[in-house]
C-alpha cells in the first residue's frame, strides 16, 4: 500500500524540493501550511507518517491523538528533536527519525557570516552608504587573526568551522562532553572546560544540542564570567541563550555583539510574514533595534545542497520505516 504522509509547516522551496525528490520514492504526500500542534493534529488522520520541523509542537498530547488517529512515525526534517516529546511517542509506539546531517558546510558557512557581518559593521555600512553617506565612523572592526574562538559543542558542524576559522589565523578552543581528542589534536584545537572557554574566548559559538542541561546556557552566571566585549554567535537552537540575560549583557557591554539566526521564542515569527504587523514580543522588537546585534530567521541550513539532502534523507527514512528495514536515524 502507498504510504501517506501529513507534511507540516510546508513553504513553496520546501514542496518544489520534496516534489522532486519524490518522484524516486512515490509517497502520497499531503502538504499543510499550518504547522502541527494541537489545534491541526485532526489532519493526521488515516496517515501513515507526519513531516515535521523545528517548530512543531509534538508534546504528549499530539502525540496520544496522532497514535489514535493511527500514525506510526515522526520524521523530522532537521537535526534536533528538542520540540518531539520522544518518552510519549516511545510509549505510543511511534518511532522518531531525523536528519542528523544535511550540510555542517552551510551552518559553519553561516555562522562565520554572521561574525564577520558583525566585526565589521557589513549591514551598518549598506545602510549607509545607500544614503549617500560614506563616512567610516563607528564602522571599526578588528582582525580575525591571532583572536580565540570558543565553541560549545565540537560535532559535524563545530569542525567545519573550525577548519574555517583556522583559515583565517584563529586560535581556537573549544568545551564538549565527548570531545574527538583526535581531530582536535590535527586540527590545533584546545578542549577546555565551560568557565576557561568563556575567559578565553572573544567569539564565542554555540553547536550543542538543546538539552535539559544546555537550556539557557548563557544566562547571567556565564555571561559575567566572559571577555569584556564578546561576540556571541547562535545559529543553533533559540532557547540556549536566555533572552533577557543577552539583553541585559549588550546594555552593559560585556556583550559587545551577538549574531543570532535563532530565538528564544522564534515559533510565532519566523518563517513567516509578519511585516505588516507590530511585533508584539518585547525583548524581540528591543534586540531587532539594536546596531550592534543581527537576528536573522533561522536560515543557515538553508542552501541548495541542504534543502535537496533533507529531502532525500527524510524521504529514505520513511522508506526504511515503511519496508521494515533498521532505521538508521532513528531518535532513541
């Protein structure tokens, strides 16, 4: 039989990739607009599969419906899994499968784009000069070589910016709970812990997953403990910084710039229009104003490459699921 599959939160680049990709597998896909939460879990009745992504709210209410409504696997297409209450669907009997890897190019390619947009004022000076104004004051930067970046996290993603970054001269250091001694060791890095990263660092980047343990990882606490005039990059998960802390730090400068493709609480806006409205999230609209922070609305996965690869390991997970065969990205 012919597998059907619900598809969430569905843009145009995401049909126009899926729909190609199909035609090697031959799913039934239904496409959906709204993302799945409570309020459009009735649309997976009689599905075999939903598609969801990072902003899908799959806690254990969904779930119970989406079991009863008889279907038999999430297929999440990104990496976290942070937003899928896995204890629920374990208990359902709904297997979770992901994409652990689409391009760690394009993120680690991301993430150096936001520091050097933020070093050297990139967006400040476009603006600018667009008015006819081509003075040079305020847009100062520094030089990337010889300065330290501090990773937390050291997986796919933290390597290839780490070899990007070493391109450019950097010292760079770097604190994770399973560190690969052997690439830091051929690629010059210094695994450190947590405290010696923040001291040491004058661009710090976050590639840890959200966890219970990583959830607002930079608060206060972390922050005081910092290079006075830090850079901090986030184009991972929104809810490893907390908002009102980053806040706090940019208005006192121990924070001296914070480049970030993520937010806290980024459901209700992005990926969506909203400029027609007023933004009605305070610590939102208050960053959004500042000259020395970029927010960008999670689009550092997205590339050519990537989006085709999302497709294609999405898909061929829920092929594996439908002929029975190991599930290789399985959620565990």
């Amino acid at each position: 039989m012919e597998t059907k599959i619900a598809f969430f939160d569905s843009k145009s680049y995401d049909k126009d990739t899926f729909e190609k990709v199909n035609k090697n597998f031959g799913f039934d896909i239904h496409y959906y607009k709204e993302r799945l939460s409570m309020n459009t879990v009735s649309l997976t009745q009689g599905v075999d599969a939903v598609c969801i992504f990072v902003n899908a709210e799959c806690d254990a209410r969904v779930i119970e419906r989406m079991a009863q409504n008889g279907v038999k696997l999430i297929a999440l297409r990104c990496a976290g899994f942070n937003n899928v209450d896995i204890k629920a669907a374990r208990q359902y009997g709904i297997k979770v499968v992901r994409v652990p890897a689409y391009s760690p190019h394009a993120v680690a390619e991301y993430a150096v784009t936001l520091m050097m947009a933020l070093n050297r004022k990139v967006y400040r000076s476009v603006y600018r000069t667009r008015e006819g104004n081509f003075k040079l004051n305020g847009l100062l930067g520094f030089d990337m070589y010889g300065k330290t970046a501090g990773l937390i996290g050291m997986g796919r993603i933290a390597k290839e910016l780490i070899k990007i970054l070493k391109g450019f001269g950097m010292n760079v250091v770097a604190y994770d709970l399973y560190p690969d001694e052997a690439f830091a060791k051929e690629y010059q890095v210094k695994m450190v812990t947590l405290d010696e990263l923040y001291e040491q660092s004058d661009i710090i980047s976050l590639h840890c997953p959200l966890t219970e343990e990583t959830k607002f990882i930079i608060n206060n606490e972390s922050i005081t403990k910092m290079k006075y005039g830090v850079m901090i990059i986030n184009t991972g998960r929104g809810k490893l910084i907390k908002t009102e802390d980053l806040i706090d730090g940019l208005r006192s400068h121990q924070i001296g710039s914070a480049g970030l493709d993520v937010y806290e609480e980024e459901a209700n806006y992005f990926y969506e229009d909203r400029s027609d409205k007023m933004i009605d999230d305070d610590k939102l609209a208050l960053l959004l104003m500042m000259p020395n922070v970029i927010i960008t609305s999670h689009q550092a996965f997205f590339t050519q490459e990537a989006t085709h690869n999302i497709a294609v390991t999405t898909l061929q997970n829920i092929l594996d699921f439908a002929e029975d065969k190991p599930l290789v990205n399985e959620v565990k």
